[in-house]
C-alpha cells in the first residue's frame, strides 16, 4: 500500500507541503500567560525578588544557625523578609488573578513591615544589636527594600487595569 500525505494538507508540485492554508506561526502573536505578571517590566520584580529571597534567606540561615543568641529579633526579622520576597516571586511568577491579589496583599505587608522596622531601628537602635533587611529602611541594601514593594504595589496595581 503506498503512503500518503495526509488529509490535512497538500503539497505543491516539488512535493513540499502547501502553507496557503496553515497558519504562520511566525506571524502569530505570542501568547502570554493570561495575568502574566512576571511579563515586561515585571520581570525586572521577578529579578529583584529572587535575588532578594536568596540574599535574605541565605543571611538569615546563616545568622540564625552561627549567631543567634546575639540578636534573636533581627535575624527572625530577615528570615520573615525572606520568606515575603519568596512568596511575591512566586506569585508574580505564577500570574493570574490570584496570583495577582495575594502578591499585592504581600508587598503591602512588606511595605509596612518596612516602615516599621526602619523606624523602630531608628527610634530605638538598642533594639536590634544587627542589622535586618528591613533596617534604617533598608540602607544597607541601597534602600531598595523600601522601593521594592512601591514598585510592586504600582505594577500590580497596573496589570489589574490591564
């Protein structure tokens, strides 16, 4: 029985397959993740997030496990950042609606837990014998962590509206 092409397409007279009828894929636009936060100038939260769950995480395990008797609240305090930045990377990665309103809800928390603590070290620096992430609000870390869930609250707000 000898072969044939199948029914779903032709093929021109050289024996190549006929496109006239198959859709480019080229010329498709590409299909995003519906709610894809982590598209565009997301990304750049994306980047920023993960580096900053593995800075903080990797401090605080570190601090946590060699030095913790020398300031308990501090080091906790990076590892609750931690986890924060890993959620919102999550998240932002997930994209979604969902997705979307729990990260929202996150960089609100961590803009509070930033305003909180940067003034609590200020107000009273006996408090916290180390440094924190969150710390002078984040000087230590150029400040982006008090930028950080700005932007965030600003994008997410934006990809809402989109």
């Amino acid at each position: 029985m000898p072969e044939s092409a199948p029914e779903s397409s032709t093929a021109d007279e050289a024996g190549q397959p006929d496109r006239v009828n198959q859709p480019d894929q080229a010329s498709q636009p590409s299909r995003a993740r519906p709610g894809g936060l982590g598209q565009g100038p997301g990304r750049l939260l994306v980047l920023l997030y993960g580096v900053f769950t593995v800075a903080a995480a990797s401090r605080s395990v570190y601090q946590l496990a060699a030095q913790y008797h020398e300031a308990p609240l501090a080091y906790i305090l990076s590892a609750v950042s931690a986890v924060v930045y890993a959620f919102i990377t999550v998240s932002l990665v997930r994209g979604g609606e969902g997705a979307r309103k729990a990260a929202f809800v996150c960089c609100a928390a961590e803009l509070l837990g930033v305003l909180t603590i940067g003034t609590w070290t200020l107000a009273d620096p006996s408090a916290f014998p180390d440094q924190t992430v969150w710390s002078d609000y984040g000087m230590g870390y150029l400040f982006i962590p008090i930028f950080l869930p700005v932007t965030g609250l600003i994008w997410l707000r934006k990809a809402r509206q989109d």
